[in-house]
C-alpha cells in the first residue's frame, strides 16, 4: 500500500509519517510528501499511491481543489482530509470532490490510524 | 448483511403463514373441483358407453324380427320353387350380428356399430341384464345352430327349413321380449346411473360452493382484521406524528418531503409543508446562501452512502442554524439531523428530525454570559484582596453617598427641562470621581460600569432633546453600579469579619502609604492602557496629618491631575526625544508645609506645558467651537475654558481622558477644600498645579514662569 502526506506543516508531515511507522497497520510505505496542491499532483503522477492524506489550507492550490484533481487522475485512489479548519462547508466541499474521510486537527494518534485503517478497508 | 437475508426470510414466512388458511382453503377448492370435474369425465364416459349398449341391445330386438322375417322369406320361395340367394346373404349377416352383439352382451368385445363402424361393447354386469342376456342365449344356441345349417347348405332342404321355421315362431317373439327387456333395462341402468350423476353434481356444486363462500369469507376477514392492523398503525403513526415536539419527515433522493410529516413542522420551520414539497426552496428561505450551498451538498452526499454516517454527523451544517427571520423578531435557531434509511446498501430515504433550539442556544449564550460575570467577579475579588480596607470602606460609603446624590438629580430631572444640561454636567462629575477612584483602588468592574454611564450622558449631551427612553436607560445604569457597590460591600464585610477572626490587630498601612498605593496603581493602568512610560514621585506624607475628608477629596484631585498628566501632560516617548527630552515623563506629587503650617499640594509633570495656542488649535479642530470664539479669548481665558463643564479637545473618548470632566471636577474639589488654585507652566517644559489649603477659591494663572517655582 502506498501512501502520500500533502501538508504544508513539516511538523504535520513528520508526525503522520511518525504515527504511520509506530502503528500497528498493514505495511504502508510513505511514497512521498507535497507541501502544496500541485506539488501533490505532480507526486501522484508519478508515484501513484493509494491514500494521500490531505490538509486544506495550503499555499498555491488548496486541498479542495487538489481532492479534485486527484480524483480525476485516479477515480481510486483514498483521499483522508486532515485540516484544521472548523468550516464544515470547506470539508463538505472536498468529500463532495472526491474526499473519502476527514480529520480534525488536531488529532490523537488513534484517529489517525482508526481513519487509515478505514481507507484500507474502502481500498480492499 | 446475513441479518438482512435471514430477516428477510423470516418476513416471507411470515406473509406465508398470514396467508396459509387462504391457500389451504384456495386450494382444497381446486383439488375438489378437479375432482369434480374427473368424475364428470368419467361418468360422462360410461353414459357413452351405456349409449352403445342401449343402441344396440334396441338393434338386437330388429334383428331377431329381421330374422324371423327373412327365414319365412327363404320358406315361402322354397314352396314355390324358387330360391333368392340374397335372402341367405342377408340371413348369414343378420343372424351373424345379432350373435356376435348378444355374445359381446355376455362378455364384451368388439361390435359392427350402427354407423358399419367397430364399436366396443362392454359386457352387461347388472343381475337383471345378464338373466336377459343368458336366457336368449339358451334361446339363440339352438336357433343359430338351425339357421347355420340353412345358411351353409347349398340346395334348400325343406325339413331343415321347417325347423328352423317353427323354433323361429315358437321363440321370435320370446328372444324379442327378453331383447327388449335387456334395453329395457340397459335404459333404466342408465338412468339410474344419470340420476346419480345429478346427485352427485349437485352435491358438488353444494360443496364447492359452501368451499367458495368459507374461503370469501375467510379472506375477508382476514382482510379485514389486516386492514384493521394497517388502520391501527396508520392511526398511531398519526398520533406520533401530531403529538411529537420536533419535525419528522423523510426526504427521498429527488429531495422531495414524504407522505408522513408530523404537525410540529409548519410551526418550526414557519412554513408550510406537505407531502410531495421539493424540501430545498423550503430550506433556501430559512438559511444564509452559503449554509444552503453546502447543506445541498452535504444532503447529496448523504444519498451517496460513500462517507461513513458518523462522520457525516459531525459535518452536519445545520446541526445548529440561525434561521432568517422575515420581521425584526427574536433570533431563531434550528436543529436539522439527517439520518439515512438504508436498505440493501441502498439509501432510500433520509429521515430530517428538526428542532427549534431557540431555547437551548440562547440558555448556552446566557451561560456563557454568565461565566464572564463569574470571571469579573473573580477580578473583583482580586481587587478586593489586594485594596487596602480602610480605602475600600470609605471609597464604598463615600460612593454610596454620591450615587444616591445622582439619584436624587435623576428623580428631579423631568421637572425642570431647561435643566437638563446641569443635570447631565452635575452627574458626570460625579461619575467621573468614581470612575477615577475605582480604577485608583482596582475596581475595574465599576470602572468599566462608570465609563458605560459617561458614554451615554456625553450622546445625551449632544442631544438637544431627549425621549424618555433615553433618560430611562440612566436609573438603570445607576442601578447597576449600585448593585456592582453592594455586592463589594458584602464581600467587604465578610473579608472584614474573617479578617478579625483570623488576626490580632496589626497596626493598618498609614493613611499616606494607600493613597500613595492608589495613585501609583492608576498611574500604572493609565501608562499602559495610554501606551506610555511615565514615572511617579510621590511625596505623601503630610496626609497621615489631615482628616480623612480632605485626604479623600486630595486624593481624587491627585487621580484626575495624574490621569490628565499622562493623558495630555507628558508627550509620547518619540516626541519627547525629539525635543531632548529623556523618554520617559514624569509626575511628582508632593505636600510641603511652611513655617506657618500651611500645607501645599503640589502637582507637577515634565510634559508639554499648557500652550494656548494649542488649545485654541485643538478647539477648532474639534469643531465644537467657531474660529470667532477661539480667537475672541484672551489666553488666561482659554486656559481657564478647561475648567469648564464639559470641556474637551479630543475627538475621541476612552476610559482614561477625553471627556472634559477631569478639571472641572478638580477646580470644584478645591474650592470644596478652600483653596486657591495656582497653574504655572511653560511650553515644552513643565506644568504644575498647585493649592493651599486655605479659604480661597478662584485659580491664580501664571503663563511665563520660571522653572524653580516650587
């Protein structure tokens, strides 16, 4: 299973890579992390992962409209929205792109991995 | 997925045995009719076969007669001599089909029928028919042996001939008889038969009638008792939906309202709705654009099945809605929960529970609300703790005594409205004091209250005529502040009373050290809600010496002096650099007694001075005086307009200054104590106030002093 963290937080970024590692879950490898939209889509191109965990708010092209775009490219590919943001339309708007599951930040190490394992189940 | 399969095989034996009596009963009715029906087949069968029987047993009565007729034939040729061959054909063939049919009677077989075609006859089986049968047998035995020995014969011979003739007249007639009894009784056979058959079929049509008639009945009932049951859901789903508080009604995936709506939902979404309504131009009205936008898309994703209900819920945009309202009424708050009927994996319906949470949402901001009292409490009570109890018990009655002063000003206020100006000035002079020495002592809950207070007597101010609403709104205020006093008051009491408890007397901070407290804990409030960084030299101590009047009244001049000091006195940090002046300002505040023991209260910053020009300036530019006015008054008269009522320069009004109350309050403090107030003050230098405590009142003004006037 392969997997790709889109955050512009490095913390962020580090810390789903961390948890990924430390948890019990299928074997997953980390195929690499975008900082923006179309870092992310260039990434998914050329790496095609299964699940990308993906914030909102983000500098050049928001998560939205990369949910969007990466579905187009791959209908099945697993999008997991991470995103601070308490605007429900904003997470509204990017299940209806495509989106598959959405996290509040912050979250506990558990959320994270119950909403992977999630995704891995949907991916099956 | 297994549940889904096992219920639903459950539902089906369900419906099986609802339906069982009815099939049974359905069924019984056919396996009878077909029955019936076989039975009437076969009988009608046998009738057949009895035609057959009858037909040819009648045939056999004209045989014999034909018989008998050509053997006399064959007679009366041969007496004449003459011999017809034909007559021995027909003979052969006559007698040779009465033998064969009355044989086959006997046994059954195969018969020439009437139309010259094989038939099968079966064999008699009644007693009667079989005598019939067996008595012409013994007739017909000796008879065909004669008749044969005719019919082979190729010459007549007349004695075989007369014997044949008279056993044929002995027994024509009896052979006829017994032939004719045989159909006799072969009719009868059948009749007997037919009638059975009637009874039978009657029986039949009886039964399965009364089979018809039971299963009508019993389908009826049962249908009837399964209406009933309908009814009596239908009836108490109605009850639910009319008796239930919140809206219910399910949304098919055309976003279309259902059949079954409870009666709360007209008065919740103050629309109308009925089944069949496209629910959105409903929910369009209610929301803001944006809410609308992704409800409509939460909705349709909520049809999709692809996210997981429960995180749907928590993205529910409608969870708690303010609802448009079409009039200026009170706020309304909805509640929308969707929840998905689901069958197969297949979302058939949602089900949309509203609730109006009006109530609940404006309780939660009144808790809130109240949380924020709880905190101003809190820093209240800080206040309190830190306050010196002397300061605070005599701020508390001197204020008590001040708000009622503005109460009776209140009271007395509707009477004279030429006065109306006094009043407002008169009040906010008292206002003001408190104002100033609640934020001295720490009290900002009743700073802030008293600011609140001056905000609105400054708009009545401007205000040339006033509704009763708005000097209404005063007593209010008053009241709360009053109420804000009472409440310190208690707690006051009660730190008091444990205090005493707790503690062997100590002997209290002199009178100077809290003032000097208080002044320093302004000055500190003022430089930093002011943004600046002015020093405080205080020299108190001649006010262990005074009663404890006059070091009140000392110690509001002192607030408002410093307030002002910081506020208009001392330049900004970059301003004074500009000028060479160190960054930070400073205000000294001291009491000095000469030889004659005549205390001085001595007031002195190391600001901008008070220029005239600067007034006139900011006079203009506040717009709330003609350039002729300005420019009519003489210096000493500009500056002695700061001490009018109501007097201000700023544009802008904050908690510390701007509100022309501060000198005016200060010169009507002095002249209270009896002293004779002396400015002194050089641009960009220094400004100082000074008095005496003595009998005088009018200000003495000096523009062009010199630095040592101290």
């Amino acid at each position: 299973m392969k997997l790709m963290i889109v955050d512009d937080s490095n913390i962020i970024r580090s810390r789903i890579s961390r948890i990924i590692a430390n948890a019990k879950l299928p074997p997953i490898e980390i195929v690499g992390t975008a900082s923006n939209g179309t870092d992310a889509f260039a990434l998914c191109v050329a790496q095609r992962p299964d699940i990308v965990t993906m914030d909102l708010t983000m500098p050049e092209m928001d998560g939205v409209e990369c949910t969007a775009l990466l579905v187009e490219f791959d209908p099945n590919i697993k999008i997991l929205i991470i995103s601070a943001l308490s605007d429900k339309a904003t997470a509204i708007e990017a299940l209806k792109n495509g989106a598959n599951g959405f996290l509040y930040k912050p979250f506990t190490d558990e959320e994270l991995v119950n909403a992977l394992l999630e995704l891995i189940k949907e991916n099956e | 997925m297994s549940s889904n399969s096992t219920s639903n095989h459950k539902q089906q034996l369900g419906t099986l045995n609802k339906y069982r009596g009815i099939i049974l009963a359905v069924t019984l009715f056919l396996v009878f009719n077909l029955a019936v029906l076989g039975l009437n087949f076969y009988t009608s069968s046998t009738l057949d076969g009895d035609a057959v029987s009858i037909n040819l047993s009648g045939r056999q009565r004209m045989l014999s007669q034909r018989t008998a007729k050509v053997l006399l034939a064959i007679q009366v040729d041969a007496a004449q001599g003459k011999f017809d061959a034909k007559n021995t054909e027909e003979l052969k063939k006559v007698s040779s089909l009465f033998d064969t049919t009355l044989n086959s009677f006997k046994t059954g077989g195969m018969v020439l029928g009437g139309n010259e075609k094989p038939v099968f006859l079966p064999k008699v089986n009644d007693a009667a028919s079989i005598k019939a049968v067996d008595e012409a047998l013994l007739i017909w035995q000796p008879y065909k042996k004669l008749l044969e020995s005719i019919i082979q014969s190729r010459v007549i011979d007349e004695v075989r001939l007369d014997l044949a003739t008279d056993y044929a007249r002995e027994n024509n007639l009896k052979l006829l008889k017994l032939m004719n009894n045989l159909t006799t009784q072969l009719e009868q056979n059948t009749k007997t038969k037919a009638s059975h058959l009637q009874l039978i079929q009657t029986i039949a049509l009886v039964l399965s009638l009364l089979l018809f008639a039971n299963i009508v009945f019993n389908a009826l009932r049962k249908l009837r008792a399964a209406d009933g049951e309908i009814e009596k859901a239908q009836r108490e789903t109605t009850e639910i939906l009319n008796t239930v508080k919140e809206g219910l009604f399910l949304l098919d995936p055309e976003l279309a309202v259902g059949s079954q709506i409870s009666r709360s939902i007209d008065q919740i979404l103050q629309h109308e709705v009925s089944a069949n309504m496209p629910f959105m131009p409903i929910l369009q009205q209610l929301v803001s654009d944006e809410i609308y936008t992704s409800s409509k898309d939460y909705i349709q994703l909520l049809f999709g099945n692809k996210v997981k209900e429960s995180l749907m819920l928590s993205l529910n945009p409608l969870s708690q809605v303010k609802v448009l309202t079409k009039d200026d009424s009170a706020p309304r708050y909805l509640s929308f929960q969707f929840n998905r009927v689901v069958e197969n994996k297949q979302v058939l319906h949602l089900l949309v529970t509203v609730q109006d949470v009006t109530e609940q949402v404006t309780q939660a901001e009144e808790l809130a609300k109240l949380k924020g009292q709880s905190n101003i409490n809190l820093e209240l009570l800080k206040a309190l703790l830190q306050a010196d109890a002397f300061q605070l018990r005599q701020f508390l009655n001197h204020t008590h005594s001040n708000l009622a002063v503005i109460n009776d000003i209140l009271a007395n206020a509707d009477k004279r409205a030429a006065t109306h100006t006094d009043m407002v000035n008169q009040c906010f002079r008292i206002i003001h004091a408190i104002k100033g020495e609640s934020a001295a002592i720490g009290l900002q809950a009743i700073q802030a209250l008293a600011h609140q207070f001056e905000e609105h007597l400054v708009f009545l101010r401007k205000k040339n005529e006033w509704d009763a609403q708005e000097i209404l709104s005063l007593p209010v205020m008053l009241s709360a502040i009053l109420e804000q006093i009472t409440q310190i008051e208690t707690i006051t009491d009660f730190m008091q009373a444990h205090h005493q408890a707790n503690h062997s007397p100590e002997s209290p901070p002199s009178i100077s050290t809290s003032v000097a407290n208080n002044l320093k804990r302004l000055a500190e409030q003022v430089n930093q809600s002011q943004n600046k960084n002015v020093q405080l030299n205080l020299e108190l101590t001649l006010l262990d010496q005074m009663d404890t009047k006059t070091v009140h009244q000392l110690q509001q001049i002192g607030i408002q002096l410093i307030r002002n000091g910081i506020c208009h006195g001392i330049e900004s940090a970059d301003a004074r650099l500009a000028k060479g002046k160190p960054s930070h300002g400073e205000i000294s505040i001291t009491t000095r007694m000469n030889q004659e023991g005549i205390i001085d209260f001595i007031v002195r910053d190391d600001g901008q001075g008070i220029v005239p020009n600067r007034i006139r300036a900011a006079m203009l530019t506040s717009g709330r005086y003609s350039s002729e006015i300005v420019h009519q008054l003489s210096d000493k008269e500009i500056v002695a307009k700061l001490f009018e009522p109501g007097f201000s320069t700023s544009n802008g009004t904050d908690q510390d200054a701007g509100r022309g109350v501060g000198m005016d309050l200060v010169q009507s403090l002095i002249n209270e104590i009896g002293g004779e107030l002396k400015i002194d003050t050089k641009a960009d230098v220094f400004t100082q106030f000074s008095f005496r405590i003595s009998k005088h009142a009018k200000p003495s003004i000096n523009l062009n002093a010199t630095e040592d006037v101290i």
